[in-house]
C-alpha cells in the first residue's frame, strides 16, 4: 500500500512529515491524523468511515408513512407547515 510505504518512509527519517503529505496529495494534518489511526487500527483504521449508514435515519416503514401522508392529506402544504401537523396531529 502507497501510504504504508511512505509512512515507513517517514518513520526512518527519509522524508518528512510535510515531504509524505505532499507525495500523498494530502494535508500535513491529514496525513497525521491518517498515521494516528493507523497506529491504533492498523489498514483498517484507514478505511473510509463515510460508508457507514447514519445512526439518525429514520426507518423506512416510517418514511413511507410520512410521504403517505403528504401524498394523501397535506398536499401543497410547505414542508415547515407540513412538519408542524405531523407533531401535533401524528406524533
């Protein structure tokens, strides 16, 4: 792995911190940040933790309602007015 590599690199003192970050197209931050985790998880501490679905999404059988909902009562409705009635009208 490219990283690996000029992490190693750095280690041995043959390239500065500011030298990787360059050769990796990062910031000397990023690439500080990237070595800490790398440290601590290994290549798997590198892996893209975007990918991961959010703890905040609603289900889906609730999405459906909703958009069951504005679909068959409160079409037209913007969705600040539509989203006040959803709180008092449908928990």
């Amino acid at each position: 792995m490219r990283f690996e590599d000029v992490l190693g690199r750095s280690e041995r003192s043959e390239l500065s911190q500011m030298e990787v970050a360059e050769l990796l197209g990062i910031s000397e931050r990023t690439f500080r940040r990237w070595r800490d985790r790398h440290r601590e998880s290994g290549s798997a501490g590198l892996d893209d933790r975007r990918l991961a679905p959010s703890l905040r999404r609603a289900p889906v059988a609730e999405i459906e309602r909703m958009l069951g909902l504005y679909r068959d009562l409160y079409r037209g409705f913007s969705v600040q007015h539509f989203h006040e009635q959803l709180l008092k009208r449908h928990n």
